[in-house]
C-alpha cells in the first residue's frame, strides 16, 4: 500500500465532475456582483470530499456486495484487488466524510438552513448511493442521483453561498452541467455493463441495453451544448455564451468510441467526457461573465 494506491482509490478522473458545477455556480453569482472567493473555495473544498468520499464507498461496498470480480473491465479497485484493505479503505472513506460533515458545518453557519438541507442530502446521498439495503447505484437511479446533484443541487448551492438567493440564470446553467457530468456516469456503466449485470446491480445501462445507453450518452452531449445556444438566442446574452461550443468537436471521437468500441478501452472515453464536461464548464463560466 503507498501513496499510488490511494490516489488510485480516490480516481482522479473522476474530480472534474466536483468541479465543474462549482465554477459554473460560481461564475452566475460573478455576475450578480456576489462572488466570494472564501465561499468558492469553501464550496470547491467540499464538492471534492464528497467525490471523494463516494469514490471510496463504492470501491468498499461494491467489494462487500461482490460486484467488483477480476474480470472487472474499469480501472482497478483497491479494495477487490487486495492492495489496500478493505477495512483502511472504510476508515478512509469514514474520516473523508466526517472533514467534508466540518467543512459543511463552516458552510452551514454561513449560509442557514438552506445550507443544511443541501449538505445533510449530500451527506445521505454518499452512504445511500452505494450502501444500504437499496443502493442508488444499484437500482437505476444513479443517473438522476448524478443530474440533481451535480447539476442544480451543486451548482445553485454554491450560486446560494454567496447570493443568499436563486435565479432563472443560476437555475438554466445548472442544466447542461448536470447533463454533461451524467453522461460521465453513462459511460462508467456501459463499460461495466456486463459485469453489472452478473453481479445484479440493475443500472441504467443494464436496464436499457447498449444501444439504448448509447443513445442516451449523445442526448445528454448535445443537449450541453444546445442550451448555450438557446440563451444566446433568448437576446439576453453576447455571443461570448456560445465559447463551450468551441470544443463541442471533442464530443465526435467519444461518440466514435462508445459505438463502435467495448471494455477496457471506454476507460478513455470516460476520462474524456470528464475532460469534455471541465472544458465546457470553464468556457461556459467566462461566456457567463462576459455575457
């Protein structure tokens, strides 16, 4: 067990999906002249426990309810594998969460009730996802679990730190980031369909089959990149909101992937729509400024 291990535990690859709707929620509350740079690190802190946190309980649980096997197609689970312990990966997902339960009393205190409703949910939602007798993950509903908060949970949580109200503005972006940071979870749940499926973890994918899987993958691509263009349409934005569809061509050969590939080689695809849903995230969040 070394310093690799752990990073491996905690997949990078999979941090974006913390960041983006942080950004994005910060860049609305910019325009509003309510940005905090202490609110946004407090956020941006707090975002990447909790992925972090969900990381390791599903590398723990998924090893506890033998759904992680050998012939496992993803990146290697620490646990399943041998090379940390499962009850150090526990106890690391344990104290993770108990620093991101800190940080969200610091986030409580400043930001009331609404705050605690949004850090117990999220809080819930780590042991709920892969735990309990009705894992989320496990039952179809990760998706929606992914989209609500990591896209309107998320992004209008940071936008209410720091403006202590919600608009039309914070509640539109949310959208396409909660579309794009799902499809992050689409593509993990084809590559392991099948071994979901001996497993009997029912994800979405398992439930809709790979083509239909795929195709939900491109709606939730082009749909990103079509709600920037309907508020540039709207007249109420410069044509600086349409700069993420500056890399709307980074989308092509993850579509060509997903189709026409399986296994281990979606591990790519994966961390290049995380990649894709930073890009779009970031150049959303300056044409937000500037729009």
């Amino acid at each position: 067990m070394n310093l690799h291990h752990w990073w491996l535990a905690i997949r990078p690859k999979t941090l974006p999906a913390a960041a983006c709707p942080v950004v994005v929620g910060a860049a609305c509350a910019f325009i509003d002249h309510r940005f905090s740079v202490l609110m946004f690190a407090a956020a941006l802190s707090g975002a990447l426990l909790i992925q972090i946190s969900v990381n390791l309980a599903n590398d723990y649980f998924d090893f506890k309810h033998n759904i992680d096997t050998p012939d496992r197609k993803g990146p290697k689970r620490m646990t399943q594998s041998g090379l940390i312990p499962p009850e150090t990966v526990r106890n690391a997902f344990i104290l993770t969460m108990l620093v991101a339960l800190g940080l969200g009393i610091f986030l409580i205190f400043k930001g009331g009730i609404v705050i605690f409703y949004i850090v117990a949910a999220s809080l819930l939602g780590v042991l709920c996802y892969s735990a309990g007798p009705f894992p989320i993950a496990s039952n179809g509903l990760g998706e929606a679990f992914v989209f609500i908060f990591f896209g309107p949970v998320a992004v209008l949580g940071t936008y209410y730190l720091m403006a202590e109200c919600v608009t039309w503005t914070a509640i539109t972006a949310s959208v396409p980031v909660g579309f794009l940071v799902t499809a992050i979870i689409v593509v993990n749940n084809l590559r392991d369909m099948k071994t979901d499926a001996r497993a009997g973890k029912r994800t979405l994918a398992v439930i809709l089959g790979p083509w239909r899987t795929k195709v939900e993958f491109v709606f939730l691509i082009l749909f990103s990149f079509l709600i920037p263009c309907l508020m540039f349409a709207s007249g109420r934005w410069s044509w600086t909101i349409l700069l993420p569809l500056a890399v709307f061509w980074k989308s092509y050969p993850i579509f060509d992937t997903i189709f026409k590939e399986d296994g281990e080689i979606l591990n790519q695809a994966l961390a290049d729509t995380a990649k894709l849903a930073l890009m779009f995230s970031a150049l959303f969040a300056i044409g937000i400024m500037l729009g």
